[in-house]
C-alpha cells in the first residue's frame, strides 16, 4: 500500500523491516518483484545469483520469472567472459560489486521489459 499511495517513507521502513527478517534469496526477490519495487532494491540480489556457485534451476526461475532468469543469466555470462585469473567458478572469481554491478546493467539493457497496460 506504501507503494501504492506513493508514501516513500512507509515503503523505506517496510524495505527495512523486510531486511531484518531472514528469507532465502530466491523468495526475497519474489517478494520484492511482487511488491513491484524499483530495481535498485533488486539489483543486490541478482548480484548475489550472479556469483554464487550454481546457476538458477527451474523452481527458482519460476519464483523469479523469465526475464530475470534472462537478465540473470546474460550477467553471468558476461562475468564468465572476464575471467582471467584460472579461476573456474564465479564464486571465488574474486570480482568487484562494480564489476558485477556492470554486468547486471549491460545484461538489463540487453533483456527487454514487459510494460503494463496502462488501461
């Protein structure tokens, strides 16, 4: 409703709130995508799916949708691209946040978004 009513306030508190509370990744996004947050509030959690060990499964790109797992994806190929140092996961590449922040950007830009009907 925060969002909604356009009470920015609300929403900053309610987005801590939600922090304190220990939810795994995958359901966190779904809850914040299906709060329809700015992608600001996203875009450390892709970070996170960039980076870690495994890639997405299918239960997970089912919480998070087809063009986050795209997005998702296209990052980590974009990150695995740059590996230089022999390293073999992107786990333990050792990359910056700037880095996979840049990816995730080129990544964004690359996947086309749904715009709601505004009818």
């Amino acid at each position: 409703m925060a969002q909604e009513w356009e009470f920015p306030e609300v929403l900053e508190l309610a987005i801590r709130e939600l922090s304190k509370i220990e939810i795994p990744l995958i359901r966190r996004i779904g809850i914040y995508q299906d709060l329809r947050l700015d992608q600001k509030y996203l875009l450390p959690f892709y970070a996170k799916l960039c980076t870690r060990k495994q890639g997405l499964n299918q239960q997970e790109a089912a919480v998070i949708g087809l063009e986050t797992t795209v997005t998702v994806f296209l990052a980590r190929e974009r990150l695995r691209d740059q590996l230089s140092n022999g390293a073999t996961s992107l786990q333990f590449a050792g990359f910056k946040d700037s880095d996979v922040m840049a990816a995730l950007m080129a990544a964004l830009v690359a996947t086309p978004r749904k715009v709601p009907n505004s009818e």
